[in-house]
C-alpha cells in the first residue's frame, strides 16, 4: 500500500514538470515565432552594413544564385553609385569557438577589397583578433587561395586564424566559380 502512494506521488509530480515545461517550451516557441521577422530584418542590416564598409559610394546589391561550395552562404553582386563593383561572399568556417561568418568583398578584377567579420564566437582578447581592423588588413588583394605558413597567423589565436583563412580561401574559390560573370 505504501509503494502505491509513492509511486502516485512521483507520477503526479512528474506530470506536474511535463506540465510546466510544455507550457514553457510553448512560449519559447511563441516568443520565437512573434520575434523570427525582426531578427532577419537586424541580420539582414548587419550584412548590409557590413557590405557597405566594403565598398565607397552608394552601395546597392543583388543576391546571386549559383552554387559556390558548402561554405559559402550567400553571394552578392554589388553596385556603387550604379555601376558594377563586384561581389561578396558571405561564408562561413569553423573557429576554437564555433562557427565564423565573414564578408569578403571582391572589386571587378577578383581581388579581395575588404574583410569584415559578420558572426564570431572566439575568446575574448585570443581568438577575438582576428576581428581587428589591423589583421584583416593583410588580406586585401589577396586574388589566389593560401596557406597558413603565407599569412601571419595570431599568437595564441592559430585556429581561429586558420579559419579566417580557411573562410578567404573558400571565398576565393567561390569566386573563380562565377566564370565569366565576374568580368561584367
């Protein structure tokens, strides 16, 4: 008889949790659901923003379709004050902290203009260089894939450096993907 009860106990404690995690699962998704829009719009402000330290002038852009590799995201052409000034690639790589989004803007002769980082994750004062104005820097005019040992890699910060690098790299190689629509 006392086994009964407390196993009566427990079930109706149990179901009291289920209970209130549903409903609190509910409103999360709720919360989601109502917020979803709004954060999209802040994203897509944040790429804008990003894409427009890139480049000088009046910056317009058009999302390219296409397939440039599993990395990259999304590929903009991009137009200054209404002419052609090439493209960005929005990629993502893997750092010590998770996942790296990056801006890598090309100019209309397939050199890197600009790097700016979209989303990062590293560790405060290490991996978080790499978001430095002074080291992204190195990687203007970059035109062609490299490895580790060509670049100057953040003491104390190699693997976030690797995949700042390994992001340029597929973004390159994106790049050589669009043929001969980067000539326009």
């Amino acid at each position: 008889m006392q086994n009964s009860k407390g196993a009566f106990f427990f079930l109706r404690i149990g179901g009291m949790l289920l209970l209130i995690t549903a409903i609190i699962a509910g409103l999360l998704a709720g919360v989601n659901l109502i917020t979803q829009d709004k954060i999209e719009e802040n994203q897509q402000n944040q790429i804008n923003d990003l894409i427009s330290a890139l480049y000088e002038g009046q910056v317009e852009k058009e999302t390219v379709e296409g397939t440039f590799g599993d990395t990259v995201k999304t590929v903009y052409r991009v137009f200054t004050d209404g002419n052609a000034a090439g493209y960005c690639f929005h990629v993502e790589s893997i750092g010590y902290g998770g996942v790296m989004g990056l801006m890598v803007g090309f100019d209309t002769q397939g050199k890197v203009c600009g790097v700016k980082i979209l989303e990062i994750h590293e560790t405060a004062g290490l991996g978080s260089r790499v978001d430095d104005e002074a080291y992204l820097t190195q990687y203007t005019g970059m035109a062609q894939t490299k490895s580790s040992e060509e670049i100057d890699v953040l003491t104390g910060a190699t693997i976030s450096s690797k995949a700042v690098l390994q992001g340029m790299n597929d973004a390159i190689e994106g790049y050589a993907k669009l043929g001969g629509e980067a000539d326009e």
